[in-house]
C-alpha cells in the first residue's frame, strides 16, 4: 500500500500544488522536480533558490531538508542537516501548512531516517498533528505511520492486540477523507498480515475505497484483497462484485485471468 512505498514522494506530488501557491518561481521549480522524482536536482534548486523572507525563507528551507533525506549517496551528515533544518522549520513556521509539513517529515526522520530510530519520539509529533490539524490530509496521514509503527513492531501478540484495539479508536478522530484511507488501508493489511480477522479486514478495506483510492494500483489490489476475502468467508456476493469490478477495469493486469477463474469457480447466490 501506499504507506509501505516512497510515501514522502506521493506526499511531495500531492503537494506541489498548494505548497508552491504563491512561492516564487524558483521554488515552484523545485517543488516540480520533486514531484518527478528529480531528488538531486530538486535539492540543488532549494539550496539555491533566494526567496524572499518570512514564510517563503522557511518553505525553501524546508523543501532543501525533505529532499536532502533521499539525495544520493544518502549520508548520515545529510541526514543530521536536514534533522537540523526541518527543527528550524517546526519551531519558527507559523501554524499551517509549512507547520504540518516539516513536522511531519521531522517524525519521518526519527521513524525511518536516523540511526538509532527514535520511535517515541516520532509517535509524539504523529499524535500532536492529528489532534492539533483535525481534517488536514497530511496531518492526519500520521494515523496511517502509527499502524505501521505500532502494529509492524517487534512485539508479543498479546501486545499487538492491545494495540489493534486502541488504533480502532485512533481511527475515529479522522476528518479527512486521505487520512482516513490510508488509514483504512493499512488497518486492513494489518488484520491479514496479524490478526486473522478477514472480517475486519473486508470492513476497513471497504472504508477506504468508499473515501476514494486515487492510485489505480492500490485500487486494484483492494479490489482484489476484498474479492479473495469475501470468498474465503463465504460472501459470495460481495466476492462476486469485487472480482467483477477488477475484471472490468484492469483487462490488462496480469492476474485477469486468475481472478476470472476465482469468479466462475463461485457458488451460485443462496435463493
């Protein structure tokens, strides 16, 4: 799913639009050579744009401190940098959208980026986000890191079943309709991956595709994952619409013909 890839790069992508909205042409620039994928050249064009001050000095701090994480060769000087850029970012930038996005990816750095982790931390500034920015996208894409981190930890199965149950409360202060299906999703992955529970895994897998899968490939994945569910639990009906909307959509996947069989194999509808 979306959280378990390049998260930070869907996220530069998806915000190129407003974090660019009135930013001078260089950092605009820079932001769309992100959104490519362009790290490198993204990088050198923050650490070398002039905007002008306030706002748009911490923005352009901001973008160099992102796409410093993933310049190549990664290093663990560039790795403190932008810790140290993104701090600067959190603590001066006002409450809104340039707030949300360094905190966030200063949460990414002590998940994922720094040696030794620091998951405690990075749990903190995930929780502070969604209860401080309730309905931003971003912000609220926290809930979707802690079922990752949380639930994907090294841990008894008694604790991660503790665990299972406070997440489904965490899911419940979502607003957004991306926070909430990325939440949804990585819920449902948890259920197969852990649990057992198909039936919670159908439930959130269908919460999330009622808020909207905008990447085909987790769409048909979901599709899929609710298909093959629903008939290892008997719900030939829901098996059979969710077979029949991948077959109809992704003609061309290489599991057509697989999920065509799975279809014709199902029993017929009770009455």
């Amino acid at each position: 799913m979306v959280a378990h890839t390049s998260l930070w790069l869907a996220l530069l992508a998806a915000t190129v639009g407003p974090a660019a909205a009135g930013a001078p042409a260089p950092l605009t620039a820079a932001w769309q050579d992100a959104a490519e994928r362009l790290v490198n050249d993204a990088n050198q064009a923050f650490a070398q744009a002039q905007p002008a001050p306030g706002a748009n000095a911490l923005e352009r701090e901001m973008g160099e401190a992102v796409t410093l994480l993933n310049v190549q060769p990664r290093t663990e000087g560039n790795v403190a940098r932008a810790r140290a850029m993104l701090e600067k970012a959190a603590r001066e930038a006002p409450a809104g959208e340039v707030s949300i996005f360094a905190n966030y990816f200063l949460a990414r750095v002590h998940e994922s980026y720094e040696e030794p982790a620091e998951p405690d931390q990075a749990r903190l500034i995930y929780r502070e986000l969604i209860e401080r920015y309730s309905g931003d996208s971003l912000a609220e894409n926290s809930a979707a890191r802690l079922v990752l981190m949380d639930l994907y930890a090294n841990i008894p199965a008694h604790e991660r079943s503790r665990r299972f149950v406070a997440l489904e409360k965490l899911g419940a202060q979502l607003k957004s309709a991306d926070g909430r299906r990325d939440y949804h999703l990585n819920m449902g992955n948890a259920y197969i991956d852990f649990e057992g529970s198909r039936a919670s895994a159908i439930a959130h897998f269908l919460a999330a595709e009622a808020e909207g899968i905008t990447h085909r490939e987790v769409e048909a994945a979901t599709w899929i994952a609710i298909g093959e569910l629903a008939r290892a639990e008997g719900r030939t009906s829901l098996a059979r619409r969710y077979y029949g909307k991948f077959l109809a959509k992704y003609p061309r996947d290489n599991r057509h013909y697989t999920i065509q069989r799975r279809l014709e194999a199902l029993p017929a509808d009770p009455g």
